[in-house]
C-alpha cells in the first residue's frame, strides 16, 4: 500500500505543469464558444432600424412608402366568412409599398423576411397559409404576371410584374395576441443587411 501512495504522488509531482494547462485552458476553450456563439448571435439580430418616412426612403435598391395596417381584414373576396382564430388573437394585414427605378434591383429584395415587431421586442412571422387575406404578391418583389388574368379578378393589376419607376404593392398577413394588435410594428429583414431592418412606423 505504501508503494502505491508514493506511486501516485510521484504521478502528479511529474504531470504538475500539465494539469495546471488544463485547468486553464478548459475554462478558456469555454468562454472562447460562448463568446463565437454571442458574436454570431448578435451580429445576426435585427436591432439598427431603418425607419421608412411618409416621403418615402431608399434602401436596399428600392424606394420604400409608408405601409398599410388593418386590423381584422375582410377576405379578399366578398361573400368568405373570416376564418376563426385562437381566442385572444387578432388578424393583421399590412399592405407594403415600394417602387424601384432599375429592374435588376428586383433580384436583390428576393428573400426578404416580413414580421411585426412589438414595443417589448417580441417578433411574429407572417401567416404562410392566408390565401383568402392576399390580394396582392407576397414577398418583396412584386407580381410575375405579364399581363392581367381573369381569374384574379379586382387583384389582377397588383399581380403585373414590376414596372421600373412605377410604385407596386405587397401584401402579409399575420395572426398576432389582441393585446398587441394596436401596437405592433411591420418590418422587413434581408441577411444580407442584418444587423439593419427596415422599420414601418404605424
């Protein structure tokens, strides 16, 4: 017994310096991801507004008007009855409207995300399946129709494909708490220009 304690205590005497690098390299390697992970984190989070004017304001190769907000739309077609939500929540449609001078500008608002932001910070994506609600394209650039169809009905001019110099219009819809429906703020983010955000005052 006595040969195995000097045994172990000649173990450590010898590997002194090497644990002592473990007990500070582990602690390192630790806060060194956690701070990758922040970095990466908060260079992706959209937190510098650009906020849009009445006048209109240009960003990111297009001139961007105040949006349009309706709480509780109608459908998009007279005669469909409004689809029943959880209670507590709210219905939004928010119409947006922009305008580029340079076609090719079309392909780089490809890929926007469209949200609404709450005072508190809370985000809600757009409802994917609202197609009673969308009278007009969804994303950012525009419609893909060359000439008007019949069966959009009223909605077919929205659905052109972009003019250059002439103003067009987007639609989302989203479903969002009652609390906040009066509140909430339209937003469009493209990666590209994370941390920036384009922001709709109400």
């Amino acid at each position: 017994m006595s040969g195995a304690r000097r045994a172990r205590r000649g173990w450590f005497r010898k590997n002194t310096a090497a644990l002592a690098t473990l007990v500070v390299a582990i602690p390192l390697a630790g806060w060194w991801t956690t701070r990758s992970d922040y970095k990466s984190w908060y260079s992706n989070e959209p937190r510098d507004p650009v906020t849009v004017s009445a006048g209109g304001t240009s960003y990111n190769g297009a001139t961007w008007y105040a949006a349009s907000v309706e709480e509780n739309p109608q459908p998009s077609e007279k005669g469909l009855d409004q689809d029943a939500l959880p209670e507590g929540t709210t219905r939004i449609r928010v119409y947006f409207r922009l305008q580029v001078d340079d076609l090719s500008a079309l392909e780089g608002l490809g890929g926007c995300q469209v949200h609404l932001r709450a005072p508190d910070g809370r985000i809600w994506d757009e409802t994917r399946i609202a197609d009673d609600y969308q009278d007009r394209p969804t994303g950012c650039s525009g419609g893909s129709d060359d000439e008007p169809s019949s069966w959009r009905g009223a909605a077919a001019q929205y659905y052109l494909k972009p003019v250059a110099g002439k103003p067009f219009e987007t639609v989302a819809v989203f479903v969002v708490p009652s609390s906040v429906a009066g509140s909430v703020q339209p937003t469009i983010t493209w990666a590209t220009k994370l941390p920036q955000y384009l922001a709709f005052p109400r």
